[in-house]
C-alpha cells in the first residue's frame, strides 16, 4: 500500500481569522449552531471556517461582525486577509476531500481523468511509480464499502476517445476499462457531443459535494491546479455543467460511443 500523503497545511492567514471569530464568539457564549442559523451555513461549515479549513465570504463576516459586537474588528480583519480582492489562497487537500465527498462531477475534453485511469494509461502522464500508486490509491473512492463510495458523474468530450496516449494497446485497455467502470451503479459517464458552439472550453474541473451539501472545485490551469469555494465560482460552474449536460448522451448511448472508439484502437 503506498504510503499516505500528507496533508498540506492550512493557510495560516485563515487560521488566523478563525481563531479570532471563535474568541469572539467564545467570549459572548455564543454556539456554532447559531451563527450557522444568521448565517444559513452549516454548523459544520462554520467550525471549518473557524479552524482556517474554509474561506468566510463578505456576507457571513458583517453578519457574524454584528452579532458579536465586534465593531467591524472581523469585517477588518477580513479585508486585511483580501486585500485588492484577492481571497487569501487556502490549500485544499484535494485527495482528502475526494475522500470526504459523497458526490463528484467532472469535466473533461483531453484525457481521461485521473479517478477513471488505469494503470498504463497513468503510467504514461506519471512516470514516477509513487504517483502513479498514489492514483491508484485514490481510486478506491468509487468502490469501498464504508463510508459508501462516492457517487461520481464524469461528462467526457468524445476527443478523449481518441487523443493517443501512450500506445494503442494503452488506449485499448484503457477504453475497455472505462466502459467496465460506466457499469459501476455509483459510476456515470457520458460522452459529450460539442458540435457548432463549444461548451466547457474553460478547461477541466471537478465539483465535489460534501456530506453537508457544500461544494469544493479543483479546476486544471496551465501552471497548477486551483482549488475553490467562493459561490461565485460554483455558480459559474454550475452554468458549464448545465449546458454540458444538456449536450450529453444518456448513459447507453455513451457505452456505445465508447465502444465504437475501441474499433480504433483494435
């Protein structure tokens, strides 16, 4: 078994402001439960906002400012940690919250993602054996039995059946493989059509949602992978998905789609 990564630290500016609101809020007796009813963000939310695990918006902190009295001292403190608009960068453990969530959505248009690769296919983008175990490792997302796996959506522009990768006996293995996971009950695959306008062209992400129903992205960049929370992201993700979906073959058609891919590779 490879060993276990270890999970970067929190953004010490984060814990920073978390700490400050729990002594505020500690210091007027207050409970989590209730900032998260003002709030309408969850009780466990507000204990990841408080440990510098999730970044505050504006909204929550002038309400949170208000209610404890604080005098703008956490609205300042905010700003400080935002300056020019940037938010503080958090670096989420992104295996860890693939882990922890019970429902994934991905969108691809050049290479199979990482959750559905097998071995060879991820040999050929790793190199490195402790990567490429380390992948592998995290794969067990989509079959273990406790907690119960992830529940995950892979929309797939049909160009991913055809970018060679590695060799076409790479390829071969991996589409048959691909099409044995589209037959997993928690596993969906769709192939996308993107014919006249093109839709998802801001490159590949992937949503999670958590066991409380809140939303974490991992969206692909050139230099790095960035990883969100901020509901304005979300909201614009949620748009590409919409339209993704709207162009996605149901699920036999897609196994067909995939199936007919193989001829090439044969």
């Amino acid at each position: 078994m490879p060993p276990r990564r270890q999970r970067p630290r929190e953004s010490p500016a984060l814990v920073a402001f978390g700490r400050q609101m729990r002594r505020l809020r500690e210091a007027k007796g207050i409970k989590q439960e209730t900032i998260g009813h003002l709030t309408t963000v969850s009780g466990p939310q507000v204990s990841r906002i408080e440990a510098g695990k999730k970044r505050a918006t504006r909204p929550f902190v002038e309400i949170v400012d208000d209610h404890l009295d604080a005098g703008g001292s956490l609205i300042s403190l905010w700003e400080d940690l935002n300056k020019d608009g940037h938010p503080v960068p958090l670096w989420f453990d992104w295996p860890k919250i693939e882990e922890d969530a019970t429902e994934l959505i991905t969108w691809e248009h050049t290479i199979v993602p990482g959750l559905l690769q097998n071995e060879a296919y991820a040999r050929a983008f790793l190199g490195v054996d402790e990567a490429i175990e380390a992948r592998i490792a995290r794969q067990s997302v989509l079959t273990r039995d406790d907690p119960p796996p992830v529940a995950l959506t892979a929309l797939l522009s049909e160009a991913v059946l055809y970018h060679l990768v590695g060799s076409p006996e790479v390829m071969h293995e991996q589409l048959t493989h691909l099409v044995a996971l589209s037959e997993l009950p928690n596993v969906t695959i769709q192939m996308v059509r993107n014919n006249g306008r093109p839709a998802g062209t801001g490159g590949a992400f992937v949503v999670a949602t958590m066991e409380d129903r809140s939303e974490v992205a991992y969206l692909e960049m050139v230099v790095r992978g960035i990883t969100t929370d901020d509901p304005s992201d979300l909201a614009k993700l949620s748009e590409v998905l919409r339209e993704l979906r709207a162009r996605a073959f149901p699920e036999d058609m897609s196994r067909d789609v995939m199936r007919k891919a193989l001829e090439k590779w044969t």
